[in-house]
C-alpha cells in the first residue's frame, strides 16, 4: 500500500514568538495506532530555537529591523488538495496520560491472538 504524502504548515501569530526548548502537538496527526490503523496519535515537533520575547519592540523598531535585515523574506505556502492548514498546542506530558490505556508502546503490544504458551497459568508437564 503506497502512502499518502501530505504537507501541513503552521503559522504564528503576528507578534507571537514560540519559546525556547518547547514541544508542541499536532491532535490527530501521528502514528497510526495498531488495532485501529484508521485512528492517529498526536505528532509532537520539539523546538530548540532562540527568539527574543513577545513584544519586545514597538512597531516602528520593528519596521527599522526588518529594514536592516533586508526584510522579511517571502513564505509561499504549499496549496493544493493536499495541504491542510494545522492548529499547534502546548505539549503537556500528562495531559494524553490517562485518557487512554496502555500508552507508550501499544504498537509493540502482542497480538490479540490468545495467550502464549509463556504466560498461560497452568505450567506444562513434558515427557
């Protein structure tokens, strides 16, 4: 089965800068769970970036900014039918926790096949 390639793009807002060593979330957008290969989990980007602060300059100092760094240098965002525009959060580690049990590695769980001859309750007797 080929794989879908699509492209997601997110913006902030204007003003807005992402903090320094954060991860963020995308609802929806990660591995495909195991038994249910139709339903995601969430895609986490982790940013390791330097910004200044919000608002740390009027507009006209950013004005004279961007004019000293030549201006803000052109975004094409990708169109097409494959291209969904994305909304991030802020990356709680204990937020998905409980809603759902197991969590980590239920893609390497055993299958659903029956127990195995190493866990059944009754030892075997060999001859």
């Amino acid at each position: 089965m080929a794989s879908k390639r699509r492209n997601m793009f997110y913006q902030n807002k204007k003003q807005e800068t992402t903090e320094i060593d954060v991860i963020m979330g995308i609802r929806d957008e990660g591995m495909p769970f195991k038994k249910n290969p139709f339903k995601k989990g969430n895609l986490y980007i982790g940013f390791n970036i330097e910004f200044p602060k919000n608002n740390f300059a009027d507009e006209n100092k950013y004005k004279e900014l961007e004019m000293l760094l030549g201006g803000r240098p052109t975004v094409v965002i990708p169109t097409g039918e494959n291209v969904e525009e994305v909304n991030m959060h802020d990356y709680d580690p204990n937020d998905d926790r409980d809603k759902r049990k197991p969590t980590l590695g239920e893609a390497y769980d055993i299958d659903d096949a029956g127990p195995s001859q190493h866990s059944s309750p009754c030892p075997c007797v060999h001859q």
